[in-house]
C-alpha cells in the first residue's frame, strides 16, 4: 500500500513525540511491505513566528493533499500569559477543524494492566476500563459568536448548535456501538441549555434507526462524577465539544497520564491523529516527553484511515510489550519503577522498535 502522511508536529513536546511517531510508521512500512512518503508542515507558534499566520495556506495546501496527518501540538506560554493577543496558536488548530471538517474527535480511553497503579483512582474500580469517545469539534461555544463589551467588564460566548452537527456525529457514534457492546451514553446539559435539549431531541430521533443499540443520556455533572466513581460502566460516550473536552481530559487519569492517551479527528476527508496532551512547554528540549500517545495515534492512523488493522494491532502489542517489561517515561512510573528503566523520549522509541 501507497501513503502519503503529513507530519505536523507544531509546537513544544510536539516536535519531539511525532519524531517518535514516524520512526514506528516507519518500521511498520518495512515490516508489513508499505511504502509511506511524508512531508513536513507548520502550525501554532512556530508559524506565526514564521508567517505570522497560525495555520498558513501552504499547510492547509498540504493537509489537503495527504492521505492522513500526524500532528503533534499547538501551545506557548507566551500566549497564555497575554491573554488580549489577537493571533494565537490555539486558532491555527480550530482552523484546521473546520477548514478539513473535522467535526468527530474519537478518543479511545484503554487501559494497560500495567499502569493500574500509575492512577490516583483505585486498581479495583479501573481493571478493565475500555471506553470510547465521540466528541463533537465543529459546533459549540468554540465557534459561537463571542465579544468583550465596550465596558471592559461583561462578556460572553455562544454555545450553538445546529442539527446536521448532532446527526453527523451521532451516527458515527451509534455505528462504533453496533462494533462494541452496543451501548451508547450521550452527555448533555439538557435540563438547562436549550441547546442540549435540541441535542438531546436529535439523539433520540435517531435512536430507533439503531434498535440493537442501548442508548443512556446522562447530564454533564453527573457523568463527570460517573467516569471516576465507576469507568467501567461507560463504553462509547457521544458528547458535545465543550464537555467532550472536559471529560476526555478527566479521562487521562484513568489511563495514568494525558502522555498514554491518542485520539483521531475524522470527518469525510483527510483524518489528523494527534496525542491528547498539550505542547508542555516545561518539559519541551529535555527529552523526557511520553511519546506513547503519538505513537497510539499513529496505530489509530492505521487503522481508521488505512484499514490496517494488523498493522495497528502490531503497534498496540509493542506498546503493551514494553510496559510489561517495566519501561517507564517519567510520568507513568511509581515508586515501584526500576530507576534504570525509566526512560528518556527517543530510548522509549527505541523500546518500541525492538519490538517491532
């Protein structure tokens, strides 16, 4: 097979986990017989260091011409400690969203045997955890009307959604339950926000086109409280962007770190796969970024874009072979981890390959 994949790896720890991510893509192309061509883009600070543009039209140009991408992160603390700045890294990724139309974020929350103590929530009550999020990119209160009244002192933002955005998702999502346990749990905020009930109103107009598919609606609050005192009764989850945003961050913690965590933004066209953490510019040049969320995202690459289940499959099990030989990066060890054995980000890569 024939790919063209354009890496992105933007700004902070994205430079260094993508690197990771290509070396396995890399090896995967060798091992299964694929040829897999690449170029390089710009995205966040980095671009508008360079271009003065979050997301210049040489990298849209770019996406659109791939066949998936591989993107890192976008993030300065430049930037979050100046917050009347008018161009700013976070618009090149929401640019990205809607110029692609990106409208399904999927995060998948698997949990590694291994890393059961790596959480702060008990092993008894996480053993187990597999669950899958649908989170809605496009709509919500991070594309609704927003301003700062002239007074300086009131301002709002839109929380909008129209119901082709709810349908779309949906569907994916009821689709992806028919492949799991056939359970569905949709989060909204409907006893209060009219635009959760016209969320809520869709799903349930959808529901009997899926009759093998056990739906729960749950409010945000509640499933907040839920996803820690008992994951396993969660397997796909359909929600908005804002609390999809909350809740998959709030999910980390069931895998151990944000650094285990990939994630894949589909719509019709080019899919972007990309670790759910940040730029973490505190760790950025150390060496000791977790590169094992871009490495997952890669695998979901494979598989969601590609078809290549093997080959996703491949990634997964090097994955799990190195944490059950004790390898650890700094943020998924314990107390319990071999010094020896904690690794910095290219030696865990370097695990990985092995492996493959």
């Amino acid at each position: 097979m024939k790919k063209h994949i354009l890496i992105v790896p933007g700004d902070g720890i994205g430079q260094e986990v993508t690197a990771v991510g290509k070396q396995v893509l890399d090896r995967i192309a060798e091992k299964f017989n694929h040829e897999f061509t690449y170029d390089e883009a710009l995205i966040g600070h980095v671009a508008i260091e360079a271009t003065g543009d979050p997301l210049p039209e040489e990298t849209l140009v770019k996406m659109r011409a791939s066949d998936a991408i591989l993107f890192g992160a976008v993030g300065h603390p430049k930037y979050d400690n100046d917050p009347s700045a008018k161009v700013r890294p976070e618009q090149g990724l929401l640019k990205m969203r809607k110029e692609l139309g990106l409208y399904a974020n999927l995060r998948p929350i698997k949990l590694f045997d291994e890393l059961l103590e790596a959480s702060s929530i008990k092993a008894d009550i996480l053993r187990g955890a597999d669950i899958l999020f649908f989170r809605e990119l496009t709509g919500d209160v991070y594309f609704g009307k927003r301003e700062r009244l002239e007074d300086g002192n009131t301002a709002y933002d839109t929380m909008i959604y129209h119901k082709y955005e709810v349908e779309r998702i949906a569907r994916k999502a009821f689709e992806a339950a028919r492949t799991r346990s056939k359970k569905l749990m949709s989060v909204d905020k409907a006893n209060v926000l009219e635009s959760s009930r016209l969320w809520r109103e869709v799903i349930q107009k959808l529901a009997p086109e899926y009759p093998d598919v056990e739906v729960e609606h749950q409010f945000i609050d509640a499933a907040a409280m839920l996803l820690i005192k008992d994951p396993r009764r969660f397997d796909v989850v359909v929600t908005g962007n804002l609390f999809g945003d909350i809740l998959t961050d709030e999910a980390s913690q069931i895998a151990g770190s944000m650094g285990m965590l990939a994630s894949a933004s589909v719509g019709d066209s080019t899919g972007v796969y990309e670790p759910i953490h940040g730029s973490a510019h505190d760790i950025t040049g150390k060496g000791v970024a977790n590169p094992l969320a871009s490495v997952l995202s890669a695998a979901l690459m494979l598989d969601i874009s590609f078809g290549l289940k093997a080959e996703s499959e491949a990634i997964i099990a090097a994955v799990d072979g190195v944490l059950k030989d004790g390898f650890r990066t700094r943020d998924i060890a314990d107390t319990t981890t071999d010094a020896s054995k904690i690794l910095g980000t290219d030696a865990m890569g370097a695990e990985l390959l092995k492996r493959l």
